[in-house]
C-alpha cells in the first residue's frame, strides 16, 4: 500500500502546486502583519495599524530614492 503522501506526489498537478504556493504566500504575509501589530516591540507606538503591519508607506520613499537622504533645506 502507498502512504497518502506518495500517492499525492504521484497525481499532483500545476494548479495544486500554484495553491499551495499561493497559500504559502498569503500565509507569510499574514503572519508578518500580525507580528508586526501585536508583537513588534515598537507596537505601542501611535499611527496607523496598516502602517505598523506593512512596509507600503516607505515604498514610494523608495521608488523616488528618497530614503535616507539628508535634507538639503537644514
């Protein structure tokens, strides 16, 4: 008798793997906001809590490449 998983492995298909990636994906995700609202050690900080639980407001920081420059105006 094949074991369960063998027997997967063997009528596996592209879709399933694209699921389970996919699932794999959206779990990261998710655990990295939940991480970074709830156990973060800068969560007690004020701001918006979609802030605190992604990166989106640095990235137009990014794409203009104004990230971590000095400010010529001081």
């Amino acid at each position: 008798m094949r074991s369960l998983i063998e027997e997967w492995w063997r009528q596996s298909t592209l879709s399933s793997w694209l699921i389970i990636l996919s699932g794999l994906g959206f779990s990261y995700i998710a655990g990295f906001a939940v991480y970074n609202v709830f156990f973060h050690r800068l969560r007690k900080y004020p701001g918006p809590k979609l802030w605190s639980a992604s990166g989106a407001r640095i990235l137009p920081e990014r794409w203009k490449n104004t990230l971590y420059t000095a400010n010529p105006a001081i």
